[in-house]
C-alpha cells in the first residue's frame, strides 16, 4: 500500500453523509453483554467498572473514549504505557473482555455522543499521536475521518502492541475504499472472530 494519498471532498463527504445506524437496537442488543461485563469485573478485580481516556479523533478533536475496565487499578503507574497481549496487569475478566471484544461496547455512548462512529480506524492518545506523526507516512491522514469502534486494521489482525505502519497503512485503504458494504463486512468479521473464531486476535 502506498502512504501517498490524495482524498477527493467526495470521499470524506461520502463517509460523512452516510446515515447513522440506529442506536436503539445496538444498546438494546448489546444490554445482557452490558450485565456480563459488569458481573465480570466486579468479581474479579476490585476498582471502578469503566476505562476512561482522551483521545484524538477526527479534525484532531480530543474526546473522551469510554471502555470495560480490562486492566487492575492505576494499571497505569505500575507498568509501561503500552499493553502487550500478555500484560500481567490485565484481568482475568479482562482477557475474556478483550478477546471477545466486549471492553469496547461503551463506546457507543461515544457514538451516540457523535465522537465515534462504529467502524474507522482506532483512536490514539494525544502522547502517541505527536510521536507517531513524526516517525509513520502519512499517519494524520487518519483523522480525517472519525474514529471507530472497530476498523479494517484490527479485523486483518493489526492491533495493540502490532506493527504500527500495517495499521496506519489499513486506514488509509479503509478511507480510500470506503463503502456501506465495507463497514458491514469488518462489523462481522469483528463478530466472527470475536466470538467464533477461536484463532482470532
């Protein structure tokens, strides 16, 4: 994939204009998911039940991003700023909640919110974003869009602590190519390997 992209108005227009999915029956759906969560940090790990960071969305906007805590308390001061696959500070139920993708459903509230929306390349802290703007092609491009639940990086396997240029690379082709058809295939692909395929990351 090449790092030099010119986007057209049309295709960021095109991303914004599209119609919203409705809310309502995402959190209706996702409610029992909300209980599980809840139950499973509560029983294994003491500390508040929600993750919440700023981070830099479309235009450069910094939000608030809300998540299932994975992580033990103040994971933040005993350890490195960046999770790896086998952090001991994540959780019992935190491994469950990552794997399955489940720490990720309060965002909806984010979308609801209009800082998200549910799939587009994952936001990044405000630290990061001026390090990685630096030393990755074509890495600001990104925020031309708004931030996603979920994005074409993570479901070909490129999240957390991967190679960072892959993923940068996957959000760009997700802008360049985007469609409705797109955003529907990564949301189940995020499903399927979430919660059948057993070799998903």
């Amino acid at each position: 994939m090449t790092n030099n992209h010119n986007y057209s108005g049309f295709t960021i227009k095109k991303k914004k204009r599209i119609k919203k999915i409705p809310l309502f029956p995402l959190w209706l759906a996702s409610f029992p998911f909300f209980i599980i969560a809840i139950f499973l940090i509560k029983l294994t790990s003491p500390g508040p039940i929600l993750f919440i960071q700023d981070r830099v969305g479309r235009n450069n906007s910094i939000f608030r991003l809300y998540k299932f805590r994975s992580m033990v308390k103040n994971a933040d001061r005993i350890g490195t700023s960046v999770t790896t696959g086998n952090d001991p500070r994540i959780t019992k139920a935190g491994r469950i909640l990552r794997k399955t993708k489940l720490d990720e459903l309060p965002q909806l509230w984010n979308v609801l919110k209009g800082d998200m929306s549910i799939v587009g390349p994952r936001p990044e802290r405000t630290v990061f974003v001026e390090q990685f703007k630096n030393e990755i092609p074509g890495y600001m491009q990104k925020h031309m869009v708004k931030a996603g639940i979920t994005g074409w990086a993570q479901i070909n396997g490129w999240r957390g602590d991967t190679d960072l240029q892959k993923r940068i690379d996957c959000d760009l082709y997700y802008i360049d190519n985007w469609s409705l058809w797109l955003d529907i295939k990564i949301i189940f692909l995020t499903i399927f390997k979430g919660f059948i395929n057993k070799n998903a990351c």
